[in-house]
C-alpha cells in the first residue's frame, strides 16, 4: 500500500485514523491524559474524514484537541507504514473491528511551547520518554505505540 492511500479501501473493517507524535527536548514527546480514563495517557488521534488526505486530517486532529498549529509545530515525518489494532469489546458501529494509522512526527519550533487540551478528550498533558507512554497507553493500543514510538527509525 503506498504511503498516501486510504486504508479503508483495502480494510473495510477498520476505521481510518492519524496520530500525531510531537516531540521536543531530548527526545520527549506530547502525553494527554484522558478525561474519560484518568490516568491513561495517550497522543492525539483521529479518524479521517471521507474527503481528507491523511495529512490534512493529522493537521486538523492536532488543532482541536491541542491547539497547536503549523506556527507551533513543523511537520517533519510520517511512519512508512500504517499500524492497525483492535478494540476489546468487539466490533463498533458498522462491523468495524478496529482502527487503521498513519503516524505522524511533528517537532515543536519553539521550547516552551504549551498545548492546550480539548477539555473533551483530554484534560492534562506532560512531556515524557517514548518508553513512558508505551508503558502508559491503554494496553489494546500498546503494540502499535511499541512498535512504532520504539522503531530504531523514529528516534
């Protein structure tokens, strides 16, 4: 599948998402914690709207539920693959099992930048260690946090 295709095309079963990994000082990245799950923590995501690229869709995620923008944060990556997981409690709404991702890598243009959560899905945030928040998301999306936060090529 190339890089820019869209994954429902070809997993019809799985929703379309993008992720965004912003990354600062040392290697840290951008943790949220979960107004519905408090004290997991996790990064922006979600799903891609029918007429966006994933690009424009990772752009938009990150902007409603931090508020960074394109004056904050330069777009600098995106994992060559896309990562799947399912949920645990079976399939969703329209026999979806799961959910397809694009990642992308975003570092921040200034030091001391401050998000701002959505206050819908997420209510704190804190830089930490890749390793952190792989040991922090929920654990059905652990394998993909794993796989690509901790890929020798990402770091």
């Amino acid at each position: 599948m190339r890089a820019s295709a869209h994954p429902t095309t070809a997993t019809p079963h799985f929703r379309a998402n993008v992720v965004a990994v912003v990354a600062g000082e040392k290697g840290r990245v951008l943790a949220f914690e979960r107004i519905d799950l408090p004290g997991e923590w996790q990064l922006p995501q979600g799903g891609i709207d029918q007429d966006e690229t994933p690009q424009v869709a990772v752009w938009r995620e990150l902007e409603e539920e931090t508020g960074l923008r394109a004056s904050q944060v330069e777009l600098v990556g995106e994992y060559p693959e896309w990562t799947a997981y399912t949920w645990p409690d079976g399939p969703r709404r329209n026999g979806r099992l799961g959910q397809a991702q694009r990642w992308f890598f975003f570092e921040v243009r200034d030091r001391d930048v401050e998000p701002t959560p959505d206050g819908v899905e997420f209510g704190a945030w804190k830089w930490v260690e890749r390793t952190w928040l792989v040991d922090h998301v929920v654990e059905f999306r652990r394998a993909s946090y794993r796989r690509v936060l901790l890929d020798e090529r990402t770091t």
